[in-house]
C-alpha cells in the first residue's frame, strides 16, 4: 500500500480537497482500495457523514464489491446519537451501492441489515433488487415516516406481483389503545394509494369497497380513485359524496386530489356539488370578516368552484 493514497484518503475529510481527491483515488484504480477499505471499516466515524459517504461511492466507482459488502456486514454500533445518524447515511449509501450487484450474498446482507434496523437506504436498497422476500419488510417501512417514501417507490416497482399483499396492508388497521396507531394509518394511506395509482384492477375492487367507508381523508381519497374506475354507480356516488364533504375539512395537498377526483366523478356529483356550493355561498353572505372560522368553508367553496369550472372547460372542448 503506498503511503500517499493513505494520506490522500485522509484528505478526504476537507471540503475543498475532496473533489480533486476522489479524482484522484478514481484513477489510483485497485491500489486506492485497501486504504479505503482501511478508513471505512476502522476510521473513525464523523459527524458529518460525506467524508465517508466519498469513500463508499469511490469504491463502488473502483467495482470493490467484496468491500462494501464486508462493511454493510460488519454494522458498527454507534451510541451516540450523532455520529449514529451520521453513519446510518453511510450505510445506505453503502447498500444503494451493493444494488448494483444484485446477487443471492449481497441480497442476504441487505436483508439482514434491514431486518436489525430500518433505514431509508436500505429500504431503497431492497427496492432496487426486487426479490419477493423483501416484500414483508418493504410493507413494515411504510409504517416508518422517514422510510416509507423509499418504501413506497419500491413496491410500485413490484408492480402486480405486491399487489395481494397492498390489499392486506391497506385492510388491516392496527390499534394503539381504543384509536389505529399513526403508524398504522401511515402504511395503510400508502397502501391504498399505490392501488389507487395503478396496482389494482376491477377483481380487487370488492376486497377495496369497505374503504369508502373509512373515516381517515387519506384513505377516503385513495377509495373514492378506486370507485371511480372499478365501482359501480352507487359506489361512485358514494365516493362523490365524500369527497364533497371532506372539501371543507382537508388542506394542501389533499385538496388537490380531492378536486382532480370530483373532476372525474362529475357525472354523478354534478348536482350535488352545485348544491353544495350555493350552500357555502350562503353561509359566506353577507361577506364575513374572514374569521379564521370561515376559511374552510371558502376554501371548499372554491374548490368545488373550480371542479364545475373544469368541467365546463372540458364539455366546450368536447372532452367531456
């Protein structure tokens, strides 16, 4: 091992340094592996997590499979809650990195890592390798707030084959004292709406009905895209109806859905929304002194304003 690249991998740690010495380990080719190898699995663990996060990505750019490996594997304890958060960054970007491998051994490390702690890297990880095993533990982080966006993006990769098993998640709420648990709700928003986004079809429909009769605004939304395009005609009313009432009782971004989903159900929520909008209109008459108690219902009052507006625009166009 030559003692520059040692010295060199140190320098890693300076901000400004650091471009020009990646460059450089690059070109040092298999001879820049040992030192990095040396410094990710016995250097010291920063506060800062880049420093190291250049040294998993140099030696994914070197093709150090057997590396990356050996440190996902090894899985430092850290205590101290800083420099853990710093190296749970590392350690994803580790994993992401081993992706690129996709065989049995790296799987089995992934796997395991992911089953001792839940962290976004390796949940995006488990994505990337697609294999069906992952599935349980790709359907536990959509219960985790900071993995569940990883979570979600690799079950819509899945496709079809995770769809039986979004139906289970979707129905099936999990209790914390007499109330569902925040977690719980978490996984079964994210369940339903990535059967809403595409990965269920009209035979799901009858096992996804009960979930118009939900209370939460999340799911409602996610049941009421459902009943739009498998439901039938009563199911589509209902889902225009609830839609209608959680108008004045949702905020960004929900709204946004919710409006793009009454746009969809016009022909049978026309009337009633109609009505609903000469309702708020009266309640907002004479023009109140805009009360915090009052934005609701002229935030719902506009945006149902604009589904009729939209749907005016598409019949001149003939669209409708």
């Amino acid at each position: 091992m030559r003692p520059d690249l040692a010295e060199l991998v140190e320098r890693l740690e300076s901000p400004v340094d650091a471009p020009d010495v990646t460059r450089r380990l690059i070109a040092a080719g298999a001879a820049a592996v040992e030192p990095l190898r040396r410094y990710l699995l016995s250097g010291r663990i920063l506060s800062v997590f880049e420093p190291r996060r250049r040294a998993v990505d140099i030696l994914a750019a070197l093709g150090a499979r057997d590396v990356l490996l050996e440190y996902l594997e090894q899985g430092r304890e850290v205590q101290e809650p800083v420099l853990r958060l710093s190296e749970d960054a590392v350690e994803g970007a580790a994993a992401r990195a081993l992706a690129a491998w996709p065989d049995d051994e790296v799987f089995g490390a992934v796997l395991r890592r992911t089953q001792h702690r839940l962290l976004p890297g390796l949940v995006e990880a488990l994505g990337r390798l697609r294999r069906p095993e992952a599935l349980p533990l790709l359907l536990q982080a959509l219960e985790d707030d900071l993995c569940r966006r990883g979570a979600e993006e690799a079950l819509a990769v899945f496709g079809p084959s995770a769809t039986a098993a979004l139906i289970e998640a979707a129905s099936s709420p999990s209790s914390s004292g007499d109330r569902e648990s925040p977690s719980s709700l978490g996984r079964r928003r994210s369940a339903a709406a990535l059967l809403a986004g595409g990965l269920a079809t009209a035979e799901h429909w009858p096992a996804l009905r009960s979930l118009l009769l939900e209370e939460d605004p999340g799911l409602l939304v996610a049941a009421a895209r459902l009943a739009t395009r498998f439901g039938t005609e009563a199911d589509r009313e209902l889902a225009a109806s609830t839609l209608i009432s959680l108008a004045e009782v949702v905020t960004w971004p929900l709204s946004l859905e919710i409006e793009d989903g009454l746009v969809d159900l016009l022909p049978q929520a026309r009337a009633v929304i109609e009505q609903e909008v000469r309702r708020l209109e009266a309640r907002l008459e004479p023009p109140p002194s805009w009360a915090r108690e009052h934005l609701p219902a002229a935030a719902a009052c506009s945006l149902l304003r604009r589904v009729l507006r939209r749907g005016d625009s598409a019949r001149a166009s003939g669209q409708g």
